[in-house]
C-alpha cells in the first residue's frame, strides 16, 4: 500500500527545498554559462595558451564525475586553507560543471559562424568587441539554445548530488521525509516527479525565453 | 490497352489543392514528358503513380491494378514501376554492384548468380560495366543516376518513372544521362518523365503534357505541341524555358 | 588506527575501480539492450508504442538519476522486493542509459535521407527489409561514435551508486578519506582514476567522428 497522505505534514519542508534547488538552478546556469561563454570565445578566438588553459579545463570536467568534483571542492579545498560552506561548494561546483559543458557547445555555435560575417564587420569598421556582440554571439546562441538548454537541465537534476554535503535541496529533504516517516517509496516518487515538473517547466521557460531572444526572426 | 491510367485524381496537402482532377492515359510505349513550372503538381502526379503519395480522389490504375499508399500494394506496384529520382538515391554502404542486386535478390527472390548476371547485363546497358565494385561515391552525379537508372532497370519494370533526372546534375554530365534515356525508348519501355530538357522531350519523347495549376492545361505529340503551342500559359512557359 | 601509506590509498583505489568498470560493463550492455528494444518499438509507427517510448524517455531523462536509484534501492524494499545495492544501481543505470541512448540512435535514424526510405519502397522492400538492409547498416555508422561518447556519461554515472552504499570507486574514496582524513589527495586520485577511464573513450569518440566525416 502506498501512503501519499504521510507526506501532507511535510509539505513546508518539500517547499523551502524546492526554493533552495530552484535557486541554485537559476544562479548556476546564469554564472555556468556566462563561464561557457567567455571560455568558448577564448577557445575560439584567443591565443594558444588560452586555448589551451581552456582545453584543459573543459576535458578535465567533463570526464571526471559530478560528485567527485563536488567532493573534492567542499572536501578537498579546506585542506589546502579554502574554507566553503555547503552552498557555497555545491554553487561552485555546480557552475564549473555547467561552464565546461557550454563552452563545447558555445564553441559550436561560435564556429559556425561563416567567416564572411566576421569580414563584414571588420569591412564595416566593428571592432572585435562590437563584432562579437552585435555580430556573432546571436546568430550563434541561436543555433545552439536548444543545446544548451537541455544541458541546463542536466546540471540542474544533477545538483540532487549536492544533498551528500546536506544542502538543503529537494534531494535531502526526500532523505529527511522518509527517515522520519519511513515511507521511502512514496516520499522519493513525490521528489521525482517534483523534479520532473520542474525539468518541464524549466524547457518552458527556456522555450519561451529563446522566443523572445531570437523574436527578430519572426518579426518582419 | 492503356498502362497507366488516371481518373480525375484530386490530391491536397492540408488545405493546399495540388492536383485538380487530373485525367491522363498512357500506352505501353509511350515517352511521356510532363512539363510545367515548380509548383504545378507535376512532381507530386509522378509520386501518386507509384504510391509515394496519397491522393484523396479519383483513380490510378497501373497495369489494371489500382495504386494505394498501403505498404503491401506499393511492393506489388514495384514489380511493374521503376523510378528513378532527381538525387539518385543510391544506397551509400553498397557497391554499384550490390545497390543493382538487392531489390532482386531480396524482393523477387533471384539466386545471387542469377541476379549478379542481371546486375552486370543492367550495367552494361548504362555503360558503367567496370563499376560494379566501385561504391557510389567515387563516382560523377551522371554515373551515380546512370547506376540508378540500372538499379530500376533489374526489376524489369513495365514503366520507368523519372523525377526530374538530370536537374541535380552538371550541365556537361546531363547529356550522358539523355543518352541512356534515348536508348530505353528506343528499345520500347515506357517512360514518364518529368523533365525541363525540352530538346529531349521533342526528340524522342512522344507526347508532352503540360501541366498549369494543378491541372493538365495542354497535351499531345511532341513534336507539334512544342511547335506550336496553343495555349498563352504554354507559350509564355516556352518563352521562359528556351 | 590504521596508518595508511600512498600504496595502501592506490592500492584500494584500483582495486574499487574494477567494480567501476564491471556496474559500467554492466549498465552499459543493460542500457543498450532496452535501447535496442526501444528503438524497434518506436519504428513500428504504430501510435501508442511511440507514446510509451516517449513517456519512458521524459521519465527518465526528466529526472535525476541519483533519484531513479533511490526508488530502485530504497523504495523497492519498501515495497517488499528484497533489492542489492549492485543491483539498484544496475537498474537504474539500465534505464538512464537506455533513456539517453534511444534518443540519441533516433537523432542517427532522422539524419537518413527521406531518398533511402522512398528508393527502397520504390523498389519493392518490405519496412523490414529496408531497416535491415538499408537503415540500420547506415545508422550504425552514424551512431557509433556518439554512443562511445555516452559511454562516458554511464561510466561517470556508476559515481552515484556510492550513495546507496555500492563499494565503488567514489565510495572508497570517500571511506579513505573518513580513515585518513587527506581529501585533497583522496580526490585528486580519485578524479584522476575517473579521467583515465574516461578520456580515451571521450577522444575514441571523437575520431570516430572525424573518421565519419571525412568519409562522407
């Protein structure tokens, strides 16, 4: 028998956790991907080294496993004299982890901006600031949003990781429920689905915010 | 005895009426070139014949039988259809040889040495024997509808339906391709071309049909219709073409 | 307490990354198998098995996986079916792969050209003569090296059967650094280990892309 009503009474404790993940949510894939912007433009566009330190970067992250990088940043880094709080970890783990992903997939888009575009602009008189903003970033966003975007989702449901350093997201509050309550199965099917709307209404509002961004498509 | 034949065929996309009552005969034998703008529904007549395309009203009978979409009918349609497509289609993980033999083996349940000797008679007939092993890729746009051509050949169909054949082609590989062409008609297998090659269509085709706005506007022999057209849509087409 | 030298940590580091590889082996061969299966259902056209694949797909790709483990370890034994935790993880991996890995193997199918599904009907193939001999020999080429690629996301997935208690390589790390209490070196080895395992299948990946491209 399953006993969805036990979990009534714990419903404030559901809400402030949602509020904790869906605040992360937003500052990490806001941060991770300013990060991925500015790595993917040196990538592409800066010098050797930079590229390089780049290069570096992105293969570390994305081959080594979420946790690991959580662990050893809140575990690893106060051993070495840097002190962070729980939070202070999970957000920077979870923005370095974000900031690989799309600086590969801003690359992407980046590169697929005809060198005729950039000729143009340099004919035009742009300098490499103005050609960057007005010119390339977005038809370049643009082709990559839905990308991106499915990788922000990713990150976020890879944050239920952070509950293992007891922040106070989604994920640790389904622990704390069901120790209390000892309904596991219930209270884990609620978080799940939790997170499910929560992917739903974040590919929502990412639709809807692509609309806006690139609306000089439609508009004519 | 009429090969093809289609009864006030009526076909939509949606809203869109592209086909309006189309009413065409075709006699074993014939070289028929459907000619028209984009957009005229000349493509889209070609795709009904064989059942690539769905339409809403009217009738198509192919050899006496009646053309469906259904999976089962457009097999059996296979066995009395070829066709051949403006971009060839070739399957790109086979070899010439093995893009001719499948349909044969698979399809009609040839032996292999049964099929390979189809396979290299078809090959030859295009011109293109020493391809056998060669893979698509290594070779010209007009080789590549030329193995197609072959491909369509080997299921020994009773009419050979070609869409647009050589518009994806460079202008100096057209010719080859014509050349095939030429020589099927002459041998008496019955084409239906959609085509802008208006030289060929009056050639060696046998009767042209116009097609304006969803419907046939003008048809007849070739060598008069193209001469001397009757139609202001058709002159004015003419004049657009040559 | 017991002195631990940088052999005793490598050693107990290698010998937990064995079972990495083993839950990897494991999920991976799991995950394509109902991948496969997947597939085929969504290429019947028939509605309502692509609604299930579509459903399955959103379920679990919508959310996180260290949540399809808990219901798979805590949840099942609640429910009275008595569950490991190798085979938790297992099965949740199963799915998380499976998920990932059909939509990946569709994206590979739609690149096809329309021209090989029409040239085939054309020439008289049955639907699966033509999956068998034309679709799937040409996919297959195209998938390659984006499931190598997903390898990598399985292998870094294994990391989270250590929260349900599954003596892996995360796992260890973390109980050595409980025993000894030097997580900078605990987790340093411990993402080097992962990066070994994962970087050559992140660069196999890539020239078999390359590979690909060139060929075509």
């Amino acid at each position: 028998m399953l006993y969805f009503s036990d979990l009534l009474q714990y419903s404030d404790v559901f809400l402030s956790a949602l509020k904790t993940t869906v605040e992360l949510t937003v500052l990490t894939t806001i941060l991770g991907v300013v990060l991925g912007t500015v790595c993917a433009t040196v990538r592409q566009y800066g010098n050797r080294a930079g590229q390089r330190v780049v290069s570096v970067y992105v293969e570390l992250i994305r081959n080594t496993p979420f946790i690991v990088q959580l662990f050893f940043i809140f575990f690893g880094l106060p051993a070495i004299g840097m002190m962070l709080s729980p939070w202070e970890a999970s957000m920077i783990a979870l923005t370095i982890n974000l900031g690989a992903y799309s600086t590969e997939i801003i690359r992407a888009g980046l590169a697929s901006i005809s060198k005729g575009q950039i000729e143009a602009a340099k004919v035009l008189g742009l300098n490499f600031r103005q050609t960057l903003t007005r010119v390339i970033f977005i038809p370049a966003f643009e082709k990559i949003y839905p990308a991106l975007t499915s990788q922000c989702i990713i990150v976020m449901l890879g944050s239920a990781v952070i509950s293992q350093i007891s922040v106070q997201d989604l994920t640790y509050a389904a622990n704390l429920v069901q120790s209390r309550n000892f309904r596991a199965f219930e209270s884990y099917l609620v978080t799940a689905l939790l997170y499910l709307g929560l992917s739903i209404l974040l590919r929502f509002a990412f639709n809807a915010l692509g609309k806006r961004l690139f609306a000089y498509r439609t508009s004519n | 005895m009429s090969l093809v034949n289609l009864h006030q065929v009526h076909k939509y996309y949606g809203d869109h009426h592209v086909l309006k009552g189309i009413d065409l005969d075709i006699k074993a034998g014939e070289v028929v070139s459907i000619i028209g703008k984009s957009g005229s529904g000349k493509s889209t007549l070609l795709r009904c014949i064989n059942g690539l395309e769905q339409y809403q009203e009217g009738g198509i009978t192919v050899d006496g039988k009646e053309v469906t979409t259904e999976d089962i009918q457009v097999r059996r349609l296979a066995l009395s259809v070829g066709m051949i497509f403006q971009n060839f289609n070739l399957f790109p993980h086979m070899t010439v040889g093995e893009n001719v033999m499948l349909a044969p083996t698979i399809v009609l349940k040839k032996s292999k040495a049964e099929a390979e000797a189809t396979a290299r008679a078809m090959l030859e007939k295009v011109g293109l024997a020493e391809k056998f092993d060669s893979f698509p890729e290594k070779l010209s746009g007009g080789q590549q509808q030329r193995v197609a051509i072959a491909r369509a050949l080997a299921m020994s169909p009773k009419v050979l339906l070609c869409d647009e054949i050589t518009s994806a082609l460079d202008p100096e590989l057209v010719g080859e391709v014509l050349k095939v062409l030429e020589q099927l008609a002459k041998e008496g297998i019955t084409l239906v071309l959609v085509t802008h090659e208006m030289n060929f269509a009056r050639d060696v085709g046998s009767r042209v049909v116009f097609m304006h706005q969803g419907k046939v506007w003008e048809q007849g022999d070739s060598k008069t219709i193209l001469s001397n057209p009757q139609t202001d849509e058709l002159k004015q087409f003419m004049g657009a073409v040559l | 307490m017991i002195e631990f030298s940088n052999y005793d940590i490598l050693r107990n580091l290698l010998f937990a990354t064995q079972w990495t590889i083993l839950l990897s082996l494991a999920a991976f061969i799991g995950g394509t198998t109902v991948a496969l299966t997947l597939t085929a259902m969504r290429l019947t056209r028939n509605p309502a098995m692509q609604r299930i694949v579509k459903v399955y797909v959103e379920l679990f790709q919508g959310t996180p996986l260290l949540m399809q483990m808990f219901l798979c370890f805590f949840g099942l034994s609640m429910l009275g079916y008595e569950i490991s935790a190798w085979g938790a993880a297992i099965l949740s991996l199963t799915f998380f792969t499976s998920a990932f890995l059909v939509e990946i193997w569709r994206g590979c199918i739609d690149t096809l050209p329309k021209g090989q599904w029409e040239a085939s009907r054309c020439l008289g193939l049955s639907f699966l003569q033509t999956l068998r001999h034309i679709i799937l020999p040409q996919a297959i080429r195209v998938a390659t090296a984006p499931t190598v690629g997903f390898s990598v996301q399985v292998i870094k997935g294994t990391a989270l059967a250590s929260v349900i208690g599954f003596v892996e390589l995360t796992k260890v790390g973390t109980m050595l650094n409980n025993a000894t209490f030097e997580p900078f070196k605990i987790f340093t080895l411990v993402a080097l280990i992962y990066f070994m395992l994962c970087y050559p299948l992140s660069l196999y990946s890539k020239h078999l892309e390359k590979k690909f491209n060139v060929s075509r």
